[in-house]
C-alpha cells in the first residue's frame, strides 16, 4: 500500500459513537454500522482502483451520517471523495469536496480533521503546480528541526513531509533538506521504499546523471510490481521514460510509455495517460513514426474532447 492510499485508510477510521448527535441512543448503533460499512467498502473498491463504485460507496455513507448529523462522519466522506476526484484528475470536484469539509471543520470546530483536509488540500496545489499556496498550507504542521508531528499518527506525518518534499523538487528548491527528512521518516516504513527511491532519483539526476537515477527508478518499480501497485508503476514509468527521451534512449523511453499507458488506462488516471501519449507522440515524432504516430495522435485528441457520454477510460487505440 503506498502513501496515497493510506491517507484514505486514516480517514476511515470509524467515529465514536459518542459523537453522534440527533439519534436516538438504540438506533445509533445500526445507523452507525451502516455508514461505516458504506465507508469501508469504499475504501476497499478505492484500494482496487474501482473509482466510480468507490465514489458511490462514499456518497452512500455521506447521506447515512447527514441522516443523523454526524458530522465527522460528513466530514471524512467529503474528503474520501476529494481523494477519489483527485486521483481521477477531476480538479474541480476535489476543490468543491474539499471547500465542502472544510466548512463542517470550521463550523463545528472539528480540529482533529483539519490536517487531513490540509494534506488532501495541498496535494491538489501541487497538483496543479502552485507550490508556494502548497507550502505555506503544511507550514503549521512542520517544526524547523527534524522532529516529526507524535507518533500515534505517523501516518500523517509522513504525508506532510513526502508532499513537502514533493514541492521541493517542484520548485528546485531544499531538495537535500526534505529528501534527508523524508529518509529519517520513513526509515523504518519499507512500504514507502520506492517513493523513496523515485525522490533519491530525482536528486541523482541532478548529481550523477541518467545512469544512476534509472538505476534507482527501476528498483522502485520492481518494488511496485512485488506489491502489485499498478499506480506506482503507472507514475514510475513516466519518470523512467522522460529519463530515457532526454538521453536519446528513444525505444526504451516507447517501451516505458506504453508500460505507463497501460498502468494509466487500469487504474483510470487521466492525467498519466495524457502524459504517456504526448511522450509517446513527441518521440513517434522525432522518429519519423507516421505509422505508430496517428493512432496517438487520434486518441489524445479524443480523450481531451471526451465527455460523460463516453468515458475517456473506454477509449481505445483504433
């Protein structure tokens, strides 16, 4: 299980029953498991990256805990589906989820689940490359020492640091800094190895060269395999591939695009599909591939033009 899906696992945490107003106390119990079994099985179908029942799951339970205004249990099903928008690359609709808990948090006074709101917050920002807005959003949750938020919900801590870390390297700014604080915080967390080893690349391009950041990617993406994590694969190949094009390594860079459209089409991601094809067309391109490169061609126009009427995920190379 990698950072983005444990995130979701900690919002699922079920609520105390005595934080349920508004119900009487025998019926508590039933309504109680009802949305937290909406939850939980949303959280299985997210796990398995079956978004659309995921996201209905979580519709279910946020209509359960509004029923009896629960409103942690409101809370945590707007920000599960802010998780799921933002993977399937629907920016909007992460923001609106968000905006939406994010009122319950300040209205009710719901403290203890303002940093996940936060850390989902912020992964949208970097998503859309404004770092600054990213940085001063974690902020608060990072001391200037070394020292890491308490221990009991680790978790978080490490989603605070790796998006941190992941904003240092967009803005080529303190990459050392958080690489060596993300190092120490997930020391003793094997299940976060190869987002190490993809930010360890990253700083190996700019010291070594190619050679050694490729070195690094390909045994994170071994790691991903061995765990049968089809979005670490997906987001890996990318980065292998944009190393390989830049070295002029144009048919392992084709293999390592296709590898990330594949992974992107299973798990619905939008943005890597996107991503995979115009590395695939910018290389068909340089080849003077005309053959391999209008079918591309085709299916990126397609897939940018594609509505609900047909899902860009149905599509296909002709």
């Amino acid at each position: 299980m990698n950072s983005n899906h444990a995130l979701i696992f900690l919002l699922f945490v079920p609520a105390l029953a005595g934080c349920i107003s508004r119900a009487p106390v025998e019926e508590t119990p039933v309504m109680l498991q009802r949305a937290e079994s909406f939850m939980a099985q949303g959280v299985q179908k997210y796990e398995r990256f079956e978004y659309s029942v995921a996201r209905t799951k979580f519709v279910l339970a946020y209509h359960e805990y509004q029923s009896f205004n629960e409103k942690q249990g409101v809370v945590r099903s707007c920000l599960n589906l802010a998780r799921v928008a933002l993977d399937l690359g629907e920016l909007e609709e992460a923001e609106k989820q968000l905006q939406r808990a994010r009122k319950i948090i300040d209205e009710y006074q719901l403290t203890q689940l303002a940093v996940y709101c936060d850390i989902i917050a912020s992964s949208l920002l970097i998503r859309e490359e404004q770092y600054d807005q990213a940085e001063k959003l974690l902020a608060p949750y990072l001391a200037d020492n070394n020292e890491l938020v308490p221990k009991e919900i680790s978790e978080v801590a490490v989603a605070i640091i790796q998006n941190r870390t992941r904003i240092a390297f967009g803005k080529g700014e303190d990459e050392r800094k958080w690489l060596e604080r993300y190092r120490k915080a997930v020391a003793d967390m094997e299940k976060y190895r190869p987002r190490l080893l993809r930010f360890e690349a990253a700083q190996a391009l700019q010291d070594e060269g190619a050679e050694k950041a490729l070195e690094l990617l390909e045994e994170a993406l071994e790691l991903y395999r061995l765990h049968s994590d089809p979005k670490g694969v997906a987001y890996t190949s990318l980065e292998v591939a944009d190393i390989e094009d830049d070295a002029s390594m144009y048919e392992e860079a084709i293999e390592d695009y296709q590898r990330g459209l594949s992974a992107g089409f299973r798990i619905r991601d939008r943005r890597v599909v996107i991503s995979a094809l115009e590395g695939l067309i910018r290389l068909y391109g340089k080849l003077e591939s005309k053959e391999e490169l209008k079918p591309m061609v085709n299916l990126l126009d397609e897939i940018v033009q594609a509505g609900k009427e047909k899902p860009w995920y149905l599509l296909r190379i002709e």
